[in-house]
C-alpha cells in the first residue's frame, strides 16, 4: 500500500521512526494527484467536457508543490537533529480554499478574489504547520462555501467525487471530501456552516467532524455565517480526526468567539469505551423534508430505506457493544432547519460580502465607470456567481427595514427552540439524559452532477439534517456506515452536547472497531484502481 | 400565487446589493428568490411561546466559556506593503478611487 492511502497517524510513525522520509510521502501524494485529480481548477476555465475531465476528480484549486516541499524536507531535517518534529509530522494535508496562508491564494472558489494572496495565515493553518503537517494544496468548494454539491464555484471544472465521477462531491467543503477520499492528503481542513463538512464527507465515504461552535478558532477563515461557521477536518480514519481537531482545537486570542475552554486528551479519550452510554435515534432525521418544485408544496416522506437500514444497523453495533439505543426521542423543530437557515445564513452572509467591492483588493471590473457605485455595481455583478448573489439579496429582503416582515427574529427565535430541543434531549437530569443522539448524515447518497444545482430550494434541502446542529452550536462528527446500491457510500452523524467531541470520537471510533472486518471496510474508490493503484 | 418579491422590489434589493445585471439572471435570481421565501414562510407557521428569546448564537457565551478581553493595543502589521499590493489602483502609498457620486436622502 502506498503511503498516500494510509492515515495520517501510521504515516507520521513511518517518519518519525525513519522508515520513509516525509519527502517520500509527499512524491507519493503528489504522484496520486497526478494520477487521479486531472484538471486543476481555474477560474472561468471550461466546465469539464472530455473523456479525461469527466473520469478525474478535480479537488483542487491549486496544488502547493515547492511549498510542501520545503515543509517536508523542514521535518526530515528535524528528525535527523533529534527534534520533536510534532504530532502531525509530515502527514500531507489540503485546505479548503476559504483558509488563508500567507503568501498563497484564498479564492474562496470566487472570481472576485480570484487574484488575492493572502498576506496572513489562518490560526488553523499555523497549528497545523505548528504540528509538522505538510500542506500539498488548496481545494475547490462551493463559491464562500454556499452550496452543497461544490458545483457553485467560478473554478472550473469543479470537484467530482472519486467512487462515480458522475456524480457531485456534496458540499460545500467537496474538494475536501474528494481530496481525502481519493488519497490526495490525509487530511482536509474544512468549515461547516449548515453541514458543509459532514455532507461532503457522507458523500464520499470519509470522516468529517464539526466541532462545537467556538472550539476552533474562525480567524483566517474567509466569513460566509458568522455565528455558524466552525473549522474542522476531514479525514479517512476517526483517529486522524482526533489527532487534527487535538492540533487546531483551542483559544485564540485573536477571535473572540474562540471558546476559553481546556482541550483535552482526544487520543485517550477516544479509546475509552462505550458501555452504558445513551444513544437516541430520532424518527425527525429519519425523514425528509423538500420543496415540491410542481406543487410549490412542502413534502414530507420517509428516508431512503437503504439510509435508514444502514444508521440502524450502526446502532446494532453499538448497542452490541454495550450502548444503550434509546428510540423515539422528540425533536420537534428538526423540520424548521432549513427555513431557518435560509434567513440566518442569508442575513450574515449578505453582511459579510458588503466588503469585496474592487477598491481594497481582490477582482475590479475591466469595463468603464463613472463613479464609485458604477465601479462597485459592475465589480460586484460581473465577479460574484449566481449564490452569492441569491445570499446578498435575500440577506437584504429579511433585514432591511423597508422589507421587514420579521422573519429574521422569528427565525432566531425558532433557533432558540432548536437549541432546546437538544438541551432537553443531552440534560442529564431530563427524560431522555442522551450522550448522544445517531442520525443520517444527508437525506440521499450523492446525486448525479447537474441533477440538482439551479434549484437552490432544494438545494439548500440537502442540508436538513446537518442544519439543526449549527443552529444549536452543538458538534457533530459523521463517519461511513456502508454503501448503497449504486456503491455510493452512506454516512452516519453522531450528535452530542457541547464540547462532546472526546465522546463523539469515542463512540465513532468504537464502531470503526467493531465494523472493522465487514465487507463494505475494503472497498475503494473505482478511480483508485482504474489507476493502477 | 402572488409574488413576494416583486420586479421593483428586487430592482430596490439590487441596487441595495451594488449589482448590475442582466435581465435574463435578474429574472432568474428573483423566481428562486420567490421560491425561497415559500420555504421560509413555513416559520410562521411554529408555535412560538412568547416568553421564548431570540438567539444570536445556538451556544450560550458565559464565565465558563468566554475569552476575557484582551488587552487593547496596536500592533504594526509587518506585511504593510503586502496588503496595500492587493489594491487594484495605487498612488503614493493611497488607494485610488474614481468620484464618488452624492445625492440626496429622502
């Protein structure tokens, strides 16, 4: 097996104990780049069309060769001192292309910053490179993460996912999600605002953490919902997860929102086990809710019998394993994620695109202009997609006065009641007393490329059971738990109360355990052995 | 079934949002406005308690959690000519801006 298939903390152990050098690792990571990922995204290049474009995975948006390489050769020449090269030692990792690093570009997957470099790193970035990992590139993504099929991006071709090329990574951190599942990278550096780490992640069969909002530090992190944005990774194994968030997890004194709170052992208490812990399974992620784009009606109907089988038999496993499956637990505003979201989101995200406007930086219109607001408009209308765009102008319809309906306080009203939904379920002195709670990850297995993108109704839909968790601040962590049909892989998220991610990571790594042995662990993405991989 | 967002008001919204576009997007972008707003009516539907406050954040911020204060001082940022690079126009160490137009508020 190839160094770039293996996780993260069996390669830094190779190279901490001189059996490949990090140098190595990284020729092997970009040799599977070169294999597998094809086109490397630009933008207002042209969307995948030939034999080869449509048969490669396209995650990135630029790979950073020479600059993993000095990284690399940085912690070969550490090891060879006898220095503590850290607990990511040349480990191979990507970054959402929402993330600074200085001197790089942070595209946000828009042709309005499509010329910016950044002359400051993120705080998750600096912790990563802090604890030895290399960083090979940065990965495609919806346009400012507004999307959930990484089609919305201005860099094309866009992100396609490795186990069917025919079919949408989810969103928005899908360059992420491709990258990791396709061995470009061990790790991915994400965010999640309304799902956009655990929905790619279910999609292409990885693990992806949401941390509790506030647990890692947003600075650097280009800003789509300020109160919902939260940094995390992407991985293949739950250990790697642990690892990561142990890395990048803590106070920051440079954002405020950064939680002043201990980080603790993740390896340790990762492997503690799981008798007698609480899991709920509630029949609200169980079902699916979309608009009916005929009747202009809200339709409800059951899960995929596949999805629901599959989040069932994980519970089995646990329950094997000593947890206690608790059924039925009521969340009665889970249908109200969505609609929700679209007034939060909206709202924050047209407040914190106000500020690219072609003067400061980043993209300025070609065309003549007369004045400031021509320049502004034209700048604006020509760089920004079609969901930025959307995101602006409803932010602007929910709060602006001469609009208001409100909406925009009955939506943080109904996130009060969501974020009561879960205090009640996680009280350990309330009926239920959760640890925590198993739902789908997304109510469908990936959907083919084009299938869904320009209905940003339903769209948005593809979000309903990762929403909820955003609103209420709370982390989650979704792991695969089999395969469809079609061979599509089939997530599952576990969902605690805040600053749970010790027991989150527990309880995933216990099930990673015990399912260790069953046939759906060996499979891997067809792209990898049309490769010769 | 009676729009929410009208032609004028999305051309008020526009204008708002600083873009210029087309006719053809600006049609496309209203309908899934509209359609958007059908979602988003469904919250008038929720039995909401009054008693029940609005919150800006899903995670309550407390002695428990919260950063204290920093301390409040200036730092010279060292990548002072890096950032002024990424302007589109410079000169003489300011960005350049075209007119900026005035006019009356109502």
């Amino acid at each position: 097996m190839k160094t770039c298939d293996l996780p993260a903390f069996i390669v830094t152990d190779l190279i901490k104990t001189k059996q490949v050098s990090a140098v190595e690792v990284l020729e092997d990571t970009l040799e599977r780049i070169r294999q597998v990922d094809g086109r490397t995204g630009q933008v207002d290049a042209l969307k995948a069309s030939s034999e080869e474009d449509l048969s490669t995975v396209h995650a990135f948006t630029l790979v950073t060769e020479d600059y993993a390489r000095k990284q690399a050769e940085n912690i070969d020449r550490l090891i060879k001192e006898g220095e503590n090269p850290g607990p990511l030692a040349g480990v191979p990792y990507t970054a959402k292309d929402i993330f600074t690093v200085k001197g790089i570009q942070a595209t946000a997957g828009s042709k309005i910053l499509s010329n910016y470099i950044s002359p400051y790193s993120a705080t998750v970035v600096e912790r990563m490179e802090e604890a030895g990992a290399v960083m090979v590139g940065k990965v495609n993504l919806d346009e400012f993460t507004y999307g959930s099929s990484s089609e919305s991006s201005a860099y094309k071709p866009v992100p396609r996912n490795p186990w069917d090329t025919s079919r949408v990574t989810g969103g928005s951190s899908g360059g992420s999600a491709a990258a990791v599942a396709a061995g470009e990278g061990a790790i991915s550096l994400g965010t999640d605002t309304g799902g956009s780490i655990r929905h790619p992640a279910s999609f292409c069969g990885t693990v992806g953490l949401k941390p509790t909002y506030g647990r890692v530090s947003r600075y650097g992190l280009i800003a789509f919902g300020s109160s919902l944005d939260c940094p995390g990774p992407l991985t293949r194994t739950v250990t790697d997860a642990a690892l990561t968030l142990q890395a990048i997890a803590g106070p920051d004194p440079r954002d405020n929102t950064a939680a002043a709170v201990a980080v603790p052992d993740y390896l340790e208490e990762m492997e503690k086990d799981i008798r007698g812990l609480r899991i709920g399974l509630s029949e609200e992620f169980f079902r699916v809710t979309y608009f009916d784009s005929e009747s202009m009606e809200l339709v409800e109907n059951p899960i995929d019998p596949q999805i629901r089988d599959a989040v069932l038999s994980a519970a089995g496993f646990l329950a094997q394993l000593g947890a206690d499956i608790v059924m039925d637990v009521p969340l009665p505003h889970t249908k109200y994620g969505v609609p929700t979201y679209f007034v939060i989101s909206r709202v924050e995200a047209s407040s914190n695109l106000l500020r690219y406007d072609g003067v400061k930086y980043g993209y300025r219109t070609e065309k003549s202009f007369a004045d400031l607001r021509e320049l502004y408009r034209k700048t604006r209308g020509e760089a920004f997609g079609v969901e930025p765009k959307l995101r602006m102008l409803m932010g602007i319809y929910l709060s602006a006065a001469q609009f208001d309906k409100g909406y925009y306080e009955l939506a943080l009203k109904a996130r009060a009641l969501m974020r009561q939904d879960f205090d009640t379920i996680f009280d350990p002195k309330g009926k239920y007393k959760l640890d925590a709670l198993l739902t789908p990850t997304a109510p469908s297995t990936a959907f083919p490329i084009g299938s869904v993108y320009g209905d940003s109704v339903l769209m948005q839909y593809s979000d309903q059971l990762t929403a909820t968790t955003n609103h209420a601040g709370i982390p989650g962590l979704s792991i695969p738990v089999g395969f469809d049909r079609d061979n599509l892989p089939i997530g599952a998220q576990v969902l605690g109360s805040d600053y749970s991610e010790g027991l989150l990571l527990r309880i995933a790594r216990a099930y990673e355990k015990v399912t260790e042995n069953e046939d759906w662990r060996v499979k891997r993405p067809p792209i990898l052995s049309k490769n010769g991989n | 079934m009676t729009d929410k967002i009208s032609p004028e008001d999305f051309e008020r919204l526009a204008e708002l949002a600083s873009l210029e576009l087309p006719a053809d997007e600006a049609e496309y972008l209203r309908k899934e406005l509209n359609n958007q707003m059908l979602s988003i009516e469904v919250l008038e539907s929720i039995p909401i308690d009054t008693e029940i406050g609005a919150a800006a954040h899903g995670i309550a911020y407390n002695e428990r959690n919260s950063a204290n204060p920093r301390e409040d001082f200036s730092l010279q940022d060292p990548n002072r000519d890096a950032i002024l690079k990424q302007a589109p126009e410079m000169e003489d160490g300011y960005i350049v801006v075209p007119d900026i137009s005035h006019e009356e508020l109502d």
